[in-house]
C-alpha cells in the first residue's frame, strides 16, 4: 500500500518567509532524492501533514475531553476522542492516552505513574540495542532510578531469556521494559510476563519500533502480557512524530493519564493529536496490514543481499523492519559507511552493535529499516537491490574498486521509479 503525500501547499510561507521556503524546499528535494533506510522514520499520508498543519494548531486544550481547562475545546475534544477510539481498536485495549508529545514522554509517563525515585528497572542495554530512555547514565531515566540491564547472547545475539530471569530475581526490579531500538528479531512478551511475575514487577513494552508490525497482527501484541504498552506514533505506524500509551488496566490507565496531565505536560498539541487520528484510521484499513508484511518482507531481501555479498548482519538476519550491519569484520567504522553511503544518496544510522567496543559516535555497525522505502512502493527485488548498493560503498570503503558515480546514477533511477512526493 502506498500513498504518495501531496507537496505541502506553502505559498503563504514563500511570499512571508522566503528564506525557510528555501530550505523546507531543499529538505524536500533531499527526501525526495535519497533512498531513506532510517529505522525510526517513515512518510505520512497527505491527510496527515494537513490535519497537523491545521486549525487545531491553535487551540489550548489543557485536560481531557470533557474535562478541559480552557473554554472552546468542543471540537478539539472530538478530535482527541477519535484519536483515542481509533486507537484503542487498533491495539484492542480498554485505555488509551493520545497526549504524549513523543515516545520518550510516554515512557516517563509510565514511571511517573508506578515508579518512585530510586526504584529499580530492568531494561535492555543500550549497547546491545536498547534505548536511552530505558535507563541510559546520561538520561533522567538513568539518574532517577536504579537500572539493571539484561543483554542478548553474545554469540547469537538473541535475547537471553534465562539470564534476564537470573538477572531479575538479583535486582528485584518494580519494572522490566520490554522492547528496544535495534533489536531485529521477535520479542517474547509472554515470557517476560513470566519474569516479571516471578519479581513481582510491572512489565512495560516498548514498542516505538514494532507498533505498526504489531496492529499488523505480522509481530505478536503485548497484550495481554504486558501491564501497559507504549509507542511513538512515526516508525512503522506511518503518524506523526508523537507518542502513545496503552493498557487494559484501570486502575493503571487513570495513573497514567493524571501522570501526562497535570504530572508531566500542559495543553497537547491538539494539531498533532489530530494527525495521529488520522494516522490510526490508515492504520485500522486493510490494506495496512499488506504495507506492514511487505515491511518485513523487504528487510528480509535486502538482509539477504548483504549476506550474500559477504556481510555480517548482526543476529543472522531479522524477523521485523530493521537490520544492524556489523562492520568490525572489515575493520570499518559505522559513522565511515554512514557517511560514504550518504554521499551517494543513502541515508542511514551509525549504530552500535553488541559488544561494540567502539564509542557510541563512531559505533561499528549500521543500522537499517525499510518502513520509509516501503511506503514509497519499494519491493522485494528493489530492496535487494538496495542491498547491493550498500555493498558497492562499503566495498570501496576497502579499496574494491567500484563505479560510485553509477551506484549514485542507480539510486536515483530507483527514486524516480518509486517517487516519495505526488507531484499533482
């Protein structure tokens, strides 16, 4: 399924601010231009970009439908109240909260609603594909409360289930996070559940990455296994940049929403709540399920293609949208081939890879996702062919002698096959 978006209609801008003009014009042209593998990014639907852009962008709406702090909010109220319906049927929950304005404001939610300061979480370590926000040093999540981290095998790189078990009966945790940034295989949230009963803990799963694979019925629910879910609302759900939680637990559900407001956050960007409504109901059709399996389907392909020209993929392979290349075999750096690969029209992620001894900005790996191509119309064949481009730059990077100047030429053919933008 594809729906290629409409060029934003900003002549008003142009004649009142010539300079942005420009430059949103030449970030369009770049868009437009490059082949996005970006795991965290996608493209929206034309009704997506003008419900965000709408007169909704000027409402204050501090509260919740029918219980606002502002007068005028009865059309803003139906809005987040279909955000919200939308929502729920798309994950099969009894709650959901719309208001966060990103996935990392969504997970503090959820601590500011069961955790006190000092607590202990057990999350997924950042170097092996976790997420700063599930208790890095440098975030608040890391400096509020006490974090254990479990890891994946390091031959297999899978997630070491009978570990984390030890691990969390030592720790003792009030939360484990399931979910992570660059994990490309299947999580198992009934085991999980498991684990965190056994330590009497809440399971919190973090599904930003896999949401869209998740409605798709193509990546198993949370639920009923996890006690609340939480999600951004980009990535392979095709929204706006925002965020979202989920439950089945009321008591948890009105936690959560006295944790967004007045806890964490005043008025909800009621613009972008739209868009998300929007979003959800994409995501509630048919042929969004076809989308999110082709999803997959494509990083499998160009998975397959680097594989076969001699390249490690961390995990063998993936069973969802997103890949890591591991470049310590080729004595490579992953901020060298993101760079490389950019210069002729690839946009990607340097990224750790586990036991990455390398900092995390120079990394020695690459991350890839194939959410952004697939709405563009991308293909098993032309992602594999992706893969094959990649490998040209990563072989040069070597001194394999390769035409870089066709590998760009064929990048572009490729984004002219499968435009990002309707021109209409």
């Amino acid at each position: 399924m594809t729906y290629p978006s409409l060029r934003p209609a900003i002549s008003p801008l142009k004649a009142t601010d010539p300079e942005l003009y420009d430059i949103l014009q030449r970030e369009t042209q770049r868009q437009e231009h490059t082949i996005n593998l970006t795991a965290s990014e996608n493209t929206v639907a034309a009704a997506v970009m003008e419900a965000q852009g709408s007169s909704l962008t000027n409402k204050y709406a501090e509260g919740y439908p029918g219980r606002r702090y502002y007068g005028g909010c009865r059309h803003a109220d139906e809005a987040e109240t279909l955000a919200i319906e939308r929502c729920k049927a798309l994950f099969k929950s009894d709650f959901a909260n719309v208001q966060p304005n990103s996935g990392s404001q969504a997970n503090q939610a959820v601590f500011l609603a069961i955790l006190n300061p000092g607590d202990t979480i057990l999350s997924l370590d950042l170097a092996a594909g976790g997420h700063l926000t599930h208790g890095a040093p440098i975030n608040l999540s890391g400096r509020w409360f006490n974090i254990a981290h479990y890891s994946v095998d390091p031959q297999t790189h899978l997630l070491d289930y009978e570990a984390m078990a030890k691990l969390a009966k030592q720790a003792k945790p009030k939360l484990i996070i399931a979910g992570a940034s660059a994990y490309p295989r299947t999580i198992d949230f009934a085991r999980m559940r498991k684990i965190a009963d056994e330590v009497d803990a809440y399971l919190l799963a973090d599904i930003s990455h896999i949401a869209g694979l998740v409605v798709s019925d193509v990546h198993p629910s949370p639920f009923p296994h996890a006690h609340v879910a939480t999600s951004t609302t980009h990535k392979t759900l095709r929204g706006p940049r925002g965020g979202l939680i989920v439950t089945n637990d009321e008591a948890l559900a009105k936690k959560i929403d006295s944790a967004i407001f007045p806890g964490m956050q005043g008025g909800p960007m009621m613009h972008t709540i739209a868009a998300k409504a929007v979003a959800f109901g994409l995501a509630l059709k048919p042929d969004f399920a076809d989308y999110s399996r082709q999803v997959v389907k494509n990083a499998v392909a160009l998975a397959n293609a680097l594989t076969e020209r001699g390249y490690s993929i961390t995990s063998g392979g993936t069973d969802n949208h997103l890949m890591l290349l591991d470049l310590r075999a080729q004595d490579l750096t992953g901020k060298q081939a993101e760079a490389a690969l950019e210069d002729v029209g690839i946009v990607s992620n340097k990224n750790g890879v586990p036991g990455d001894p390398r900092k995390p900005w120079v990394t020695s790996g690459v991350r890839f996702g194939t959410p952004t191509i697939t709405s563009r119309g991308f293909d098993e064949a032309a992602a594999s062919k992706v893969g094959h481009l990649i490998a040209d730059v990563v072989d040069s990077l070597q001194g394999i002698e390769k035409d870089l100047t066709k590998t760009s030429q064929d990048v572009q053919e490729l984004c002219k096959a499968f435009p990002l933008f309707d021109e209409r």
